[in-house]
C-alpha cells in the first residue's frame, strides 16, 4: 500500500478531477447566459436536459473526497512530533522486529527439527516395506 503522502497526492489529484469534470457538465448543460450588446441573435438552441442528477452527483464526490483528504492530513505527523519521540517510535519498532525475528528463528528451527521426524519415519516405512517385500518373496520361493 501506498504511504500517506502518495495517498494524499492520489487524493488531491482525484479531488481536482472532479472539479474538472463537474465544471464539464456544467458547460454542457447550463444555460447560455445573454450579455446585451456583444452577441448576434440567433435562434434558440436546445440543450438536453441532463438525464441524472449530475450537480448532486458531484457534490457527493466533492464532499467526499474532500472528507478523505482531511482524514489523510490529520494523520500526517505534526510538527509538536519532536525528533526524540520520533526515535524513540523507530526504537520501540526495532525492538519489535527484532523480536518477532527471534520467534521467527524458533518457529523455523522447530520446523527444521519436525521435518526431520517425518523424514525419518518416512525412511522407517520405506524400509520395513522393503524388508516385507523381501519376507514375502522368499515365502513365495519356498
């Protein structure tokens, strides 16, 4: 997953897309508005009357994305996070991983020490089915 800063940009960037796309149908289906004096007249032109609700559509959008950015911005660090608190976070993390490193090591190590069980039994099988193989063959021959 992305960090929170991509994820901020990835926000913004998603924010200003639905800006531009509502500042779209905005063009395509508002009403021309006159300015007495700097247009020709012309005859009346139809816009189609959008089929959804597009204006709450997009305030939804809007609303929403904006929500989500807030909500990444306040769980940036702050500037109060002094540099002491921030090392003694990245110590507390090392001492973490280097502790589910060690459960780590057992858990393979106990792992290690179950497949050579299996191993050996498997080998006790394969012989006692060979020395069986064996019994029965020199019964059959006899």
């Amino acid at each position: 997953m992305a960090d929170r800063l991509t994820q901020l940009q990835d926000a913004v960037n998603q924010q200003a897309e639905n800006f531009c796309n509502s500042v779209g149908i905005l063009q395509q289906y508002a009403t021309p508005s006159p300015f007495p004096g700097f247009e020709k007249p012309v005859g009346k032109t139809a816009i189609p009357e959008p089929s959804e609700d597009y204006a709450a559509l997009f305030a939804k959008l809007i609303a929403r994305t904006a929500k989500d950015i807030d909500v990444l911005i306040d769980s940036l660090p702050n500037e109060e996070s002094s540099l002491e608190l921030q090392l003694a976070s990245l110590q507390k993390l090392e001492a973490d991983n280097q502790e589910s490193a060690a459960k780590l090591n057992e858990v393979v190590h106990k792992g290690g020490e179950l497949l050579q069980q299996i191993q050996n039994a498997l080998q006790e099988i394969a012989q006692a089915q060979l020395q069986s193989q064996e019994l029965e063959s020199s019964m059959a021959s006899s």
